[in-house]
C-alpha cells in the first residue's frame, strides 16, 4: 500500500490514515498489520491510567511535553468512553492538548469504547503497532482505568503509571485497589490538594502489604496543572523501562502480550465460528426458546454445540 | 443434591452454600445449574448501577427495606471489586447492610471482580439463578457501572437502574455517556446537593439527544441516606416491569440474554481447548519466539492455528 510507504517515511496524514483503518475495516486492518509488524517493537510503550477525576489528560499533555524537549517523537492514544447519542469520542481530539497536536512529533488520537467490530482492546493494540512503525519512541496509552477492559488495554504497556489523587472517597479507594498490581509507577497528582500526602502513605500501606518482588513501585507526587514533578516522574518511568531491559524482563513481558494477543485472536475467529454455525438455520433461537421454557439448561444445550462444531 | 432441596425449601444456609459452589468449583456448579434451571424464572431482576461514589450501597440498602414493608423474599448481590492484596471483597458481608443480614427474608452476597475461574459475570448469573430458585421476588445486581464487564453483569437484569450523583466533575460526564443506554430508569442520589437538578437536566438533555423509542427512561430525583423518595424509585422500576410484561418485551429481552449466556458458555469451551491443543507441545512458545523476532505476523499464525483445530 502507498499509504504504508508513506506513514514509514513519517507522513503524519498516512498514519492517521492508517489508524483510520485499524478502527473501521477489520479485513483491510488486518492486511495492513501483516505488513507493518516487522518494523515493531522499537518503542517504549507507556500506559496511564487510574479513576475518573485523576487528571490523566493533563498529566499526559504535560509529560508529552517534557519527551518533546528531548525531541522525541511521541504517540498518544487516548481511550475515552463515548455514547451511542453522540456517536463518537466525547473528549474528541478536538477539544484536548489542541497545542501538542499542531507539533509535527507528536501523534494524538482518541478512540471510544464503542463500535470497534473486533473489540477496542484489538483496536488499540492495532493502532499502538502503526504507531511504532510510524517511528514514535514513546507511545502513551491513556485510559480510565476502573473496569477489566481498561485493564486488559493497559496492560499492552511496557509501564504502566497509576494516576491517584486525593479525596475521591471509599468507592475509589476499593476501586484503587483492584488495579494496584497492574502499576510500576504511582503517581498522587493534584498533590497540592489537602489528604495528598495520606493517599501517598495509603498507596506506600498497599505496597508494603503485597507480596515482595524485586522491585518495589516508586510514588510520585506531582501537580499536573503546575507542571509539578513532572521530570521525577518522566525519570521514574525511564528507571523501570531500564530495569525491564537490564534484568530481561521486557522480553518477558512483551512475549506474555505477544501470547496473549495470539490467543485472543483465534478465539476471536472460533466466537464467529460458533454464531455462524448456530445463527444461519435457525438453531440458535430454537434453542433459546427450549431454554426460555425451561426444558433443558445451558451446559447441556451448551455440550450439543460443541460436538456439532468439532 | 441434599443442598439443593434445603435451599428449594427455603433453607438460607443452604442458599449460601450453593452459591459459595458457583463461586468456586466449576464443575459441581455445572452440575447444580443444570438441577434448578427449572425453577428459575420467577423473579424480577434489578440492577443497580452507577459511578463510584453514587451512594449505590446506601439506595440499595433502603429498597430492600421497602420492598421488605411488603413481605418480598428479596436477594442482593453486590459486585464488589477486590484485590490480591485482600484476597476477597472489600466491602464485604460483614461491613456491609448489616441490620439486613439478620432479616431471613433478605439474602445478601458479596461477589468480588477477581479470582473467578469461569469469569465473574457467569459466576454473578449463577448465583442469580440460585436465588431465584430459592424463591425470592427481587434479585438486586448492584455493581460499580463503569467498565465494560461491569455493564455485561447489569445487561443480564429485567431493570437497569441507573444512579447518578450531582457534582463528579467532567470525567465522569463522559463515563455517564458510556453507559446512559442500559438505564431503564435514572436516579439522582444525594439530591439534596448543590447541583442535583443540574444533573438531573442533564440526563433528560441526553435523553433528548437520543433516538426516539416506545418508553422514555424516567428520572427520579432521591436521597437514600434520609431515606427520601425511594418509594417514587420502588414505583417506577414496578412500572418498568409491567411496560415489559404488557408489551412482550421481558420474554424478548430475557431470550436475547439466554441467547447471550448460551453462546458465551461455548466461546469459553472453545477458548480451553485452544490453549490446550497449543500449550501442551510447546507449539504457542515457539509461535510467540518468532513473533517476538519478527519473523511472521499475529494474523498468519492464527489462521496456522485455526486450520489446526478445525
């Protein structure tokens, strides 16, 4: 495609374009994957997430910035929840880090949580591959950070930075604690804020009461809207990616995404096997309809399925 | 099963341990499923949902109170997220409704998002088929609403209710939108904050926004710590229960989550025995090495595989 000869010359247009297509044609994204896969990897992926209200947008816009004093080129995806009403990305890119992306090193695109035929999760990762062929040396993947899908998108990352911030309540906090054991990096923003340095002790309580590993998370308190700290946690980010590459374990860590991509993929295929085989002739809804009456039950309509399809 | 009949008599321990079952032995909760499928059915399934913080516990609490007034066997399931840290959910049975508890016509679990083998949305569905079985009127699914898996749980619900509070700042605006399809019924907590009728504007502007259907979801403006206008609640999710009744519409929407359980009950069949066809001969590590250097694509070795399995 001349698009992709183009987007690997750095042709800011193409690789919109290309993202274009890893979100709306699942055919064409896959061919497009095919051939850019190659020439991935080179990037340090980075992902930032955490609770609603954290300061994530901003955080990221002034740590792109800071990468951008050093020159280096940086991709940012930015996933947002969106509405069937409003039929796209909410904090669209329009309304966020208007100056950054008038800066031809950096890349900002925002995806929704919906629409996406093959999964936002798939979607993302897509984009995050083009990305890196595009010649980003960092990529940052922002996200909410509260249900599992968040989770899985995030965990694509080489590090991953957990935004915290003061006085969000109980709720939160058992929300803080489900992701916990995805963060390398901990970062209380807003830590000009009253309880900043008691969510900071909270965190460093969590941290001492999970198993031990060789590497304990770092906690950062920074003020994005200051520009606070910032550099402190650009270094602290660039310590775990040096501790990944020195101990092997980024090699580690990216086969066990790698592996979990694979997988993913062929269930992927084998979900529009099932629908295919049952949805056409009408097996499907008779089978519902048995089950809505109650004369069988779902694992053993489910084991007629599966000996059907093998 | 001895269990079985206990709990079909109305026995709550009984209850308790079967549900304890579905949460952790996968295959003896198979087993069971397939004994009380039958009795299930009867209930009227609620769900309650909402961002962190809406004050959900505190409404649900005071529901079951008032549903109690008129002698309904009433089950709740909290979905509650936990932590390896913890080790199980947080805001557990014993934190939690406690007055409650003691209530025999009140049955109250604790489910937390991690640590369940078949996934936590099928071990919530079958912990929701036990109380029905069990015989209760109203089965409560309260879950934070903000993850997609969170919003899977609450789908399975006859009623999806909605719970907004005033004055969570603009990130949560847009999780709002994320979710503002499932509700059939919205309520504003705490509506004796500032701000309360500003949000209760908001979600009828978005529901103005949205394409024009039979039934508009209807808002209801409540403060559960003071126990206010919770019967106006109570009256509108009955009213949403008829309009589904008296238009065919619950039979509809409980075949389309049949149709949904069935098919995914198969999906994670199909997903065991691609990880066993692969992991056992070390076929998935050597794929994932010559991914990891490049030397394919993800795409070209899932089609490898899936002509493998088929």
């Amino acid at each position: 495609m001349e698009l992709i000869n183009k987007m690997l010359k750095g042709d800011k247009r193409a690789c919109a374009r290309l993202i274009s297509i890893v979100e709306n044609d699942e055919k064409e994204s896959e061919k497009l994957i095919k051939k850019i896969y190659r020439f991935t990897g080179k990037a340090h992926i980075v992902g930032i997430t955490g609770p609603p209200g954290a300061g994530k947008s901003t955080l990221t816009d002034k740590y792109v910035k800071l990468l951008r004093k050093s020159d280096y080129k940086v991709g940012v995806i930015a996933v947002d929840p969106t509405s069937p009403y409003t039929g796209g990305a909410i904090l669209g890119d329009r309304i966020r880090m208007n100056d950054l992306a008038l800066d031809p090193g950096v890349f900002i695109r925002s995806m929704g949580t919906r629409g996406y035929l093959g999964g936002l999760a798939k979607a993302t990762r897509n984009a995050v591959k083009i990305l890196d062929a595009y010649g980003c040396d960092y990529i940052i993947i922002e996200t909410v950070g509260v249900g599992q899908s968040e989770v899985d998108i995030v965990k694509a990352a080489d590090t991953v930075v957990l935004v915290m911030v003061p006085g969000l309540g109980d709720d939160i906090q058992s929300i803080k604690a489900g992701i916990m054991e995805i963060g390398d990096l901990f970062v209380v923003n807003k830590s000009d804020l009253f309880g900043a340095q008691r969510t900071a002790t909270e965190i460093n309580m969590m941290l001492d009461m999970s198993p031990k590993t060789d590497r304990r998370p770092p906690v950062v308190m920074v003020t994005a809207n200051q520009n606070k700290n910032i550099e402190q946690m650009e270094l602290e980010i660039q310590k775990h990616y040096h501790y990944l590459v020195d101990n092997g374990l980024l090699e580690e860590r990216r086969k066990k995404n790698i592996k979990r991509e694979l997988l993913e993929l062929v269930e992927e295929e084998l979900k529009k096997l099932v629908i295919r085989e049952t949805e056409n002739n009408g097996e499907l809804d008779s089978m519902t309809e048995s089950l809505f009456n109650k004369e069988t039950d779902p694992f053993t309509l489910r084991d007629t399925l599966l000996s059907r399809i093998k």
